[in-house]
C-alpha cells in the first residue's frame, strides 16, 4: 500500500472556501473516476497564524495505480483550477510512502 502525500497553504479568508472546493469537487471528481486501486483520502488542516495549511493523503494500492491516475509523472501535484484560485501555494509534487504497518483506530 502507498500514502500519496501532498500540502497546500490558503489565507485564513480562503480556507473554509477551499476545503468546499476539496470536499464538494475535487475529492468527488477523484472518486468519479473509479480510479484502480485508489482506497481513499483524508484531509488535514492546520492553522497557522498568518495560513492555513492543508495535507492530502491519497491511499493506493500500489505505485501503479497512481501512474494510472497522474500518468509517468506519478509524482506531479493534482491541483484543479478551482483550487488553485484559492489557494496561496502548494507543493508541486507529491511525496510518497510505502506503508510498513497498519493498525486499526481506536475506539473512543
């Protein structure tokens, strides 16, 4: 299994605005397109004092299956116009991880 992990900075202003774009566009065109191997993604956010930053992790199966998705330059970021017009700056890559062990969540 291979994280695909990516980081994006909004203006305080902007950030609810994008997570919209993410939650209600991006993430659903992702799923839309029934992509092999692709297993799911989580969002992350973190306030800072003058941005606020942003994670994506993209779980796959394999490296293939994200070469099926963004093609030999597996490693270029994802990033759709709607959310490039809110977002103050982005990683133009992503990084990513085989994972080495999983473990099930707690239970509150």
């Amino acid at each position: 299994m291979i994280k695909r992990i990516w980081h994006g900075w909004t203006t305080p202003d902007n950030a609810d605005r994008y997570f919209k774009i993410l939650s209600g566009t991006v993430i659903p065109g992702i799923k839309a397109m029934s992509l092999p191997g692709f297993l799911g993604i989580e969002v992350l956010r973190r306030d800072h004092v003058n941005e606020v930053e942003f994670a994506t992790i993209m779980t796959f199966k394999s490296i293939d299956d994200i070469v099926a998705f963004q093609g030999p330059d597996y490693a270029r970021s994802h990033v759709p116009d709607a959310a490039r017009a809110v977002l103050a700056r982005w990683e133009e890559t992503a990084s990513h991880y085989q994972v080495m062990t999983l473990t099930n969540p707690v239970e509150p």
